[in-house]
C-alpha cells in the first residue's frame, strides 16, 4: 500500500457527526518528552536499542562523553527516555546503573558537583546493597568504591569547595580550587580529608574500575541553562567527574549549544570547542515528513468530527498541502495536535469547520507571522462584506507585501499550494501570470459564497471568523435567537416584525452598524428565499411601516450610501419578486397606500421614480428597478401624490426628510402642489421659521466634515428666496424669533458659499 492510499484510509476513519469515544482524546498532553507506557509513533525504540547496547558492550572502560545531538523539538528527550528504558531492560549482568541528572532543576551553580556527587553515592550504596552471588560485583568493591567517593567529596570540600580548570579554556587542565561551597559533601562522611586531592582521586578512579559496574548519566536540555551554567556542566563531565566507567549521555542541540559556549567562554568556534569534550555524537534520526503527517492524522481521527465529505476531502487536502509544510519536527505534531484539542470543543458544539481549524492552528504553530496576517485580513474582509469598510489599490498591494513577507517569499512559488491557500480566505484570488501578483486581495465575495461559507460557519464567514481566533463571535454577529425572534415575526405578521426590526436597530453591533443592518443584510444576502408569500409581504409591510421610526432612532447623514435604508432597497425588488403577480401588485399600492413610514416610502418612491426614467435622464436598465413593471411604477405616482396632497404643512416638515418628500411631490407631476402649501405656511412669521427651518440640507466638507447649510437651489423651487432672506433677517429685532433668526440667517449665509 502506498503512502498517499494508507494516508487516504486514515481519513475514510474520521467520523462524519459522532460523539467522542474517549474524553482523554481532547486531553492537552503538552510539550513534554515519551514516558511510561506512552506509543513511540516514530519507530525511535528501535534505534534507543542499538544506543543502548552500544553503551554497554562497546564503550571504554574509562568512562565516555556522548552527544545526543538534534534541533528543539525534534524528539531529543523522548529518545533518551527510550535508551533508559531499553538500559533497564538488559539483562542484570549487563545493566548498568542509569542516573537521570536534571541540572536546570538546581537554582544554585555551586551546588551542582554537590548534587552529581549525591547521586552518584547513592547509586554505589544501591550497588552495595543488590550486590551477592548474582552478580559479578562483590559487596566489598562496591562499598570500597562509595568510601573512596565520599572522601573525595570530603577532600573537595575542605580543599575549598567550587573546582576551576587552569590551563586551556576547554577544561582539560590540572584541577584547582577557588571560592567555597561543598560543605555537605564534607558532613556526610564526618572524617577528615587526606591532605592528597589527587591521591583521593586516584584512589576513586581505582575503585571504580575495580567496581567494573558502568554508570550512565544522562543530562536532558543542556543547550536550555545559561551559558555559565553550561561550562560547568562541560567541565564537571571531562575534567572533575572524569572517571571510569562512568558514561554521560548529553542531550542538546549543537547549534544553540555552541553559540552559548561561544558567549561564555569568548571563544570564535563554539563547535570546536565542543569536540574536545564530546567523545562521540548521535544524530537524532530525523522522521520523514510522511511519518510526522501520519501521525497527525491518526491522532486528528481521535479528536474532530466532520460534518460531510466535503469537509472530509477539505480536512485531507489541509493535512497534505499545509501538514507537509508545517510539521517538521515531532514537537511541531505535539504542539499542533494541543491547540486543536484545546479549541475544538467548544467549536464543535456550534458547528464550527474543522478543515478550516486544522489549517489555522498549523499555520500558527508554524508560521505565527503569517497567522496574524490572516487573522487581520479576516477582520478587514468581514468588514468589507458589512460595507463598513474600503480598502483601495495602495492598501491592497501593501497587505500583499505583507503576506509575502509573513509567508517567506518562496512559500507561493507552488502552483498547488497558492490555489490551496487562497480556497481558505474570502476574497483572495491566486494570480498565475509570470508577472503577475501571486494573489488578488479583498476581491467581490459573492452573496452565494459569503451565506454558504455564514451558514456553515466556516473561517470565511464574516459572522463566525472570530471563533477561530478568540473562541469568540464577532462583535457583530447574530445570535440563533436572533434568528429565530426575526423568524417568529415573520411568521406572525406585519407589525410583530416591525417591532423585532426597531428592537434590533436600537442594538449596537459593530461601529455605527445596528442588529437591524446585519438583520437584512444577511436576509438580502440569500434568506429571503427561504421566506414563503405571507413573509414576504410581511417584512415589507414591517418596512413601509416602521422605516422612519428606525431612522429616528439612529439618524444618518444624506451622504450615507450603505444606511438601513439603503439596505433595504435590493431587498425590496427580492421579495416582491416571490409573490404572484396579482399578489405583487396588490403588494405594492399597500406599502405606498398604507405603510407609515412616508420618509422611507418617499426615498424608495424618489428612486424609482428616476430609474424609470419619469423625471430627468437617469433611467437605468429594467433590472435594476424596484418597481419592476411600469404598472406598480403607475400605482405608486398616483398613490404618492395623493398621499403627499392630503398632507399638512406640519406633517411634511416633522417627516425624517421634508426637502426630499418637497422634490418628491414636484418629481412626480405636481410642481404647484408644495408651492401653495408652503407659501401658506409662511404667511405667520412663525410659521416661515418653520418652514425654512425644515429646508435645510447637508454639505460635506474635508475640513468641517458634514454640517447643515440653507441653499438657494433648495428653496427657489418652493418660495421666493430673496422675500424669505429678507424677512428671516427683519426677525432679529424680535426677541421672540431673534435666536431662531440668526441661527437661520448663519445657515442661508453658509449655503451661499456652496
């Protein structure tokens, strides 16, 4: 069986929507080495077998430096724990002693000869002890041996403690001794020292061969303690503890080991300088990326559940295309399995897509730069897809560079793997032009792509990209119950669904976004077609009734081009186009005929009214009306005007926008109409402060940004502008008025300008 077909049935066994067999599979296991009774998933016992008997049938008796050289992560520690255990496995004739000596675990540097020593002493009294007849070690040479180490522990002690190396900077010099430490050493014999160092040693080398038992001291993470501490390490195993039978095995990776020993001994080759202590090296065997993959995959099988085979065949690809990029090292399999085990619950509760979460965790393990490039551009698309944001071409190219350099220029050259990485992300399209950018960023998401990728909460969707990063929905997303409220509504007529609309349009979602935006932003983007007739007709009743009331809710300034309002004018056409003809019809003369909302049914009204082509020259193609026959387009003029001729002058001016229901009225074929009723209403001085009051329009301005002015072309159509600025100013000597007035007065000056 090949790699790509035993690959290919691993994912046939990932479960589509089953229950976890076993808690402990969401267990976090950590970053920590192989122990007891856990499964080596990359065949390094067989080689700790072969260390092992090496140690013992083929190193010298007069003791040994190993390296156990391999990069972080690479799986150094759980191998050493494997040479233990198959040292412990040996026959007793040919076991030797095995001391796991921690020394990043012992805070004081002066105490770690003290502590070797401990360990080594008490290991001779175990000797002592499992010593007889079963043996070749006699009691007597094994207690002579832990008696002469311990008055050489005494000797060191009342000699003056610490030992430093003279002679060459690589600790293979003639002993001396500086400082103090060592006391206890000198207390646990209660004798006092020979006055002969070296003749102690000597005496402590003799008994050790005599012993003929080997020691093997293994020292994890030596490249992990300060540069200080790890020449004292180096020294303690080649010069102080250099005795028979005694073999260290060091764990460390060369790179960073002689980089530290370069800074703490000012040598120019760290390397060189490690060869003299090192006797021997062993390479870590570095797995094939297959077996790192596979081993993934088997463990993934224990943790996720996918919904279908789409996602299944995504899940597959992710583990190819991303795994084969970012699990290089054993460790990089631990790490990433841990963040999946860590986030994924609570994902899966809510539906969330563990292809999309797999390649997440991968990239951020491997690549943390580039997963906070998607993490930003995630927030950048989402809002795009809201319309609270633009990105131009300048921002574009700079997140483009950024990518680049997050991701390492090289990463894209695959042709296969740019395509993989672009399916991930909403509006990313991979360019394969010579000379060409590699991809086109924050590109026009479809309505079809952004609800499917919404409803299957994938890290595309704007509403649920933030569960993947924060374990958190946006800011601005929709709740279930939200849905189900608006849903209910629906259900249950016009003015249930008018009072869900304003509640949510009093609820703050993302920056000056509402609940209400998103509410039929997502209702426009594709579920209305879920909506039957009597829905239909409902949400838009709910619209022509309570538009207005959402406007004064949150009012929004007249250069707005993605308001509620506008919001709902795509919409409009969409459900007018699910009922039957005669339905639509009547449909329509209600909304115009019935709906309170006359400032949101003038702004629909006024737009139809030009893209029909009934008023100036800006009629657009017929697919891009509201009204989508010119009958409705008829109904609505007749019904509008008559509603706009029933109208009091107060009733016009209190409406959320008087001067465009004022146009409205003339667009529609009545020019005299709101002539007579505004000169009537300006006949009382009150009454023209009102009025004028309630003609004003909005300007936007790089250095005020948007303020309100009275412009002449405003109110010309309507009343005679210079009799209005005349009397409006003959107000100021009035007290009544004479605040109204020069406020008034400043706006006609303002409007002048413009």
């Amino acid at each position: 069986m090949t790699a790509d077909e035993i690959r290919l049935n691993v994912f046939k066994n990932i479960r589509i929507d089953c229950v976890m067999a076993s808690t402990e599979s969401y267990s976090v296991r950590g970053d920590r080495a192989l122990g007891v009774g856990d499964q080596d998933k990359l065949g390094f016992r067989e080689v700790a077998k072969r260390i092992a008997t090496s140690l013992v049938d083929r190193a010298s008796e007069d003791g040994l430096v190993v390296g156990l050289e391999g990069a972080w992560g690479s799986g150094k520690s759980s191998l050493l724990f494997l040479v233990g255990d198959e040292l412990g496995k040996l026959p007793p004739v040919a076991r030797p002693t095995v001391i796991h000596f921690r020394p990043w675990l012992i805070g004081n540097r002066d105490a770690l000869i003290t502590s070797l020593f401990g360990e080594l002493s008490g290991q001779l009294d175990q000797v002592a002890l499992m010593a007889g007849d079963a043996t070749p070690i006699s009691i007597a040479k094994a207690k002579s041996a832990g008696k002469a180490l311990r008055s050489f522990m005494a000797g060191l002690s009342k000699a003056g403690g610490l030992l430093e190396v003279a002679g060459d900077v690589a600790g293979l010099g003639v002993v001396k001794y500086a400082g103090k430490g060592l006391k206890a050493a000198g207390d646990m014999t209660g004798t006092e020292a020979p006055p002969q160092l070296a003749d102690l040693k000597d005496q402590l080398v003799k008994s050790l061969r005599d012993l003929g038992h080997r020691f093997v001291i293994t020292i994890d993470d030596v490249d992990r303690l300060e540069p200080g501490e790890i020449m004292e390490i180096l020294r303690l195993v080649r010069s102080v503890i250099d005795l028979p039978n005694v073999i260290y095995l060091l764990c460390y990776d060369s790179e960073v080991l002689a980089h530290s020993i370069q800074e703490a001994a000012s040598v120019q080759d760290g390397r060189a300088f490690l060869e003299k202590i090192i006797q021997l090296t062993v390479m870590v065997p570095k797995p094939e990326t297959f077996q790192l993959r596979q081993w993934f995959a088997e463990a993934l099988q224990q943790i996720g559940t996918v919904k279908d085979e789409d996602e299944r065949e995504r899940l597959r690809q992710v583990v190819d295309n991303e795994g084969g990029r970012q699990l290089r090292t054993p460790r990089s399999v631990v790490r990433a399995l841990d963040s999946i085990r860590f986030f994924w619950p609570p994902l899966r509760e809510i539906g969330a897509d563990l292809a999309d979460l797999v390649w997440l965790q991968l990239i951020k393990d491997g690549n943390p730069a580039l997963y906070r490039w998607i993490e930003e551009y995630c927030g950048t698309a989402a809002s795009l897809s809201l319309g609270t944001a633009r990105v131009d071409e300048a921002e574009k190219i700079h997140q483009l560079a950024s990518l680049e350099s997050a991701a390492g220029k090289s990463t894209f050259a695959d042709y296969l793997y740019r395509y993989s990485f672009s399916t991930q992300l909403a509006g990313v399209e991979p360019g394969f032009s010579k000379d060409g950018p590699i991809f086109q960023l924050f590109q026009q998401v479809g309505d079809q792509t952004r609800d499917k990728a919404i409803q299957r909460r994938r890290l595309s969707s704007p509403d649920h990209y933030r569960l993947y990063f924060a374990m958190a929905s946006p800011s601005h997303a929709l709740t279930q119950s939200d849905f189900s409220a608006m849903w209910d509504a629906l259900a249950a007529g016009p003015d249930q669904t008018a009072a869900v609309l304003l509640a949510f349009q009093r609820q703050n979602a993302a920056g000056t976004l509402t609940k209400a935006d998103l509410m039929i932003e997502r209702i426009k983007g594709g579920a209305h077609e879920l909506l039957d007739e009597k829905q239909s007709r409902n949400l838009l009743m709910a619209f022509a009734n309570s538009m207005d009331e959402a406007y004064r809710l949150r009012p929004f300034d007249g250069f707005a081009f993605n308001s509620l309002w506008d919001r709902t004018l795509p919409l409009i056409g969409s459900l007018l186009s699910r009922l039957k003809p005669t339905q639509r019809i009547n449909a329509t003369r209600d909304m115009f005929a019935k709906g309170a909302a006359i400032g949101w049914l003038t702004f629909v009204f006024r737009r139809e009214i030009f893209a029909h082509g009934r008023y100036g020259n800006q009629s657009r193609h017929d697919s891009d009306w509201t009204l989508a026959t010119e009958r409705q387009m008829d109904d609505a003029i007749r019904i509008m005007l008559t509603r706009y001729q029933a109208m009091s002058a107060k009733q016009i001016l209190e409406s959320p926008r008087p001067l465009s229901l004022l146009f409205a009225w003339q667009q529609a074929g009545d020019n005299e109409g709101p002539r007579q009723l505004l000169r009537a209403n300006i006949k009382s001085d009150e009454g023209l402060l009102l009025t004028i009051d309630g003609l004003t329009s909005q300007i936007s301005s790089s250095d005020r940004g948007i303020f309100n002015v009275l412009k002449k072309q405003d109110i010309e159509p309507f009343l005679d502008y210079d009799e209005v600025t005349r009397r409006v100013k003959a107000l100021r000597s009035k007290s009544k008025f004479k605040e109204a007035s020069i406020r008034i007065t400043k706006l006609l000056a303002q409007g002048e300008q413009y």
